[in-house]
C-alpha cells in the first residue's frame, strides 16, 4: 500500500483545523502542554498522550484523513512546516 500525501495547503478542513489549533494554543499551553490535541475543523476532539489514540479516535468519529490534525502542544513552529506530506 502505497501512503497517502496529503496537499496540505488545498486542503480548506486542514486549514481550518490549523487555524483553530493556532487560535487555541496559548490557553493550551498552560494546562497541557506536551499532550497531542486533535481538531476537526473548528472543533477539538480531544487531547491525549497518545497521538495514535487520537487518529484512532477521529477515525472512529468517520472523519477521513485529511480532514483532521493531531498536534502537539507545544509552542507553534514555522507555518512552512504544515506545507510537509502527512
């Protein structure tokens, strides 16, 4: 099988889900982090310690891949990084 690349930058559900992560990541570095998050959208799905964890459970929500994104909380990297095949 061969992995899917993802176009992150023509990917309007992806853009949103960065965006919202952005929004959200100074109110979550206090209380979390180093966990993963994960976003739909606008909606956080949830954190974890468990980045698998959290694509298991977008997946099991019927989200497809490449309309969700697992992030740690950790201060924001270089927008340049989200151009990157997942």
């Amino acid at each position: 099988m061969t992995p899917q690349t993802i176009d992150l930058r023509s990917s309007p559900a992806i853009l949103q889900s960065l965006a919202a992560f952005r929004r959200d990541l100074p109110e979550m570095l206090d209380e979390h982090f180093g966990e993963w998050v994960a976003y739909h959208l606008d909606q956080r799905v949830g954190f974890s310690t468990s980045k698998t964890r959290l694509y298991q459970e977008c997946l099991s929500r019927g989200t497809p891949r490449g309309e969700f994104i697992v992030r740690r909380v950790v201060p924001d990297v270089p927008r340049i990084m989200d151009e990157r095949p997942v």
